[in-house]
C-alpha cells in the first residue's frame, strides 16, 4: 500500500468513471487497514489525505438510488454494464429495492428498528426507509418493468428500504460502490476520537453530520461521542454505510458480539445468525478446499 501510494502519485485523472485506484483510493485503503490495524494515527492521517478533492453530495443527490458512480463523493465503485452480468446473481437484484426477483419481491430489505428510531426525522438517511407500508409514491417498491407498476405480490414492510435503486427496474446492473467520501470522515473521526482526541473527533464529523441533517446539534459532552456502538460516530457510521458491506468487519475488528433481538426488526430468513459472541469461530471464514488442496502448509481456520 505504501509503495502504491508513491507510485500512484500523478496518474492520470479517471474522470467521472472511478473503476480503478488512484492514489486517493490506495490512500483510502491505507486509512482502512489502519483502522483495523488499530493504528489510530496513519487511519487519521490517510482518510484525511483520501478525502482532499471530493465533495460530500447533496441531500437531493442522496435519494438518487446510490447506483451511479457519477455521484460527487464515489471514489471507488464498479461500472457495470448490462451485456456483463449475471441477470438474478448481481448485487441489484439482490439488495436493490426496484428490480424484480425473487429475493426482492419476498425479502425487502430493512433498516435495524432502533438505528432507524435514532435517526432525527431532518435526516436524510432516515427518508431511505418507509415508515408507511401504503405509501407507494415514496416507496413504490418492487416494479413490473412491463408495466411500470408496482409487483402486487411482493412482501412490503415497514423499514424497508430505498437505498440501493436500479435505473432501468427490467435490467439489475447499476454501479456498485466500493468507497465513499463519507467513509473517509467517518474513519477519520472514529480514529480520533480513539486517541482522546474528542474535539478534534468532532470537527472532522460534523460536516458530514450537517450535510446529512441540517438540524444537527453538536454535543456538548464530548466524551459520550465514543463510547459504544450507540455513541454517536458510531451511529454516524451505521447510518451512513448501511448496506455497503462494514457492519460484519465493524463488529469483528470492534470484538463485539452480534445482536439482533427481535425487536430489532431483522427478517429471519435472512438473518441466519441473531446472535454471536465477540471472539466466536464464526467470526473466521472457512479457507477453501481447493486452497488447502493446493497448499500443503495451509492450516484451517477453526470450523466451531
């Protein structure tokens, strides 16, 4: 990564089509491992560094469907083109809330209830999920291509979201995003705050916490900003990368246990695990056969 980082130094620009990394990427990847890492101060430093350049998006651009990597503060993301993916086994037609396939029109997919009650209803975040079933216009759901009209056989919920939303509702490509600019805030603070730097934690986040909602109060106890995972950079964090893939590593590099009480919202046909201590096996993938095939000094990761 650090090699990368020098010699990605004065690549030429990408332009608006982000699929390959640039310094800024390889610099956000840095921030990334370092935050795992634990290593608070390069995970500051780097996100800072990555985030020079990209502007956060606007509170309209927020409900666009996040499946155009055009979008002002994508850094890195995956262009996919409709000749070039596999109609039912892509990331839309699985997770996007429009495109009609069988894990969309029976499994919508939904917001934990208490991070949702947490969000201020002058969040934006908080728009991406209805909180009324029979509310079509907002959230019309699951669509017939052939019609434009909602599929009446898909399962509605309340908490379901709109997050992820596909261009053409007959076609499941859209681009996926692998790196935020909002990421790089989030990381930045989260590793401030970790070196009791509080104030400084603060700074970083508040403008993303006041582009998201214009009625955002900053704290005045700062020590409460982290504390656990319902402390507010971690709420932050929640919210602001809710279905693009950190909850699982979060937790894991955290070493918290996995919770989802039913209160919490989760549809169980999804949510094969409701609960996981901190430490657990499960926390470790499995290595592949084939690798352990091919390798004869590889050793399994503990299977329970």
């Amino acid at each position: 990564m650090d090699d990368a980082i020098v010699l990605l130094n004065g690549a030429p620009a990408r332009g608006i089509y982000r699929t390959h990394i640039d310094q800024s990427v390889a610099k956000g990847i840095k921030a990334r491992v370092a935050l795992t890492q634990q290593n608070w101060i390069d995970a500051a430093k780097f996100a800072l560094e990555a985030v020079q350049g990209y502007q956060l998006m606007s509170n309209a651009s927020y409900l666009d469907g996040f499946s155009d990597m055009k979008n002002s503060e994508w850094m890195w993301g995956a262009h996919q083109l409709p000749d070039q993916l596999p109609a039912y086994g892509s990331f839309y037609a699985y997770m996007s809330s429009n495109f009609n396939s069988s894990h969309t029109r029976s499994n919508p997919k939904k917001i934990n209830i208490d991070l949702y009650n947490s969000l201020s209803n002058t969040d934006i975040r908080k728009k991406l999920f209805c909180d009324n079933v029979d509310d079509f216009v907002n959230f019309p759901g699951v669509i017939d291509a052939s019609t434009g009209q909602p599929v009446p056989s898909q399962v509605r919920a309340k908490y379901m979201h709109k997050k992820f939303v596909v261009a053409d509702p007959a076609v499941s490509a859209g681009d996926i995003p692998y790196m935020r600019a909002a990421e790089m805030y989030l990381i930045a603070a989260e590793a401030k705050a970790r070196q009791g730097l509080n104030a400084e934690a603060l700074d970083i986040l508040e403008p993303l916490a006041k582009n998201r909602d214009p009625n955002f109060v900053r704290p005045t106890n700062l020590a409460e900003i982290l504390t656990d995972q319902n402390s507010l950079i971690m709420r932050q964090r929640r919210a602001e990368l809710w279905g693009e893939g950190f909850r699982f590593l979060d937790l894991k590099r955290q070493n918290v246990a996995l919770s989802r009480p039913g209160s919490s919202g989760h549809t169980g046909t999804l949510a094969n695990w409701t609960a996981r201590s901190a430490g657990f096996a499960y926390w470790q993938f499995l290595i592949p056969r084939r690798e352990l095939q091919a390798n004869p000094y590889m050793i399994q990761n503990p299977p329970n």
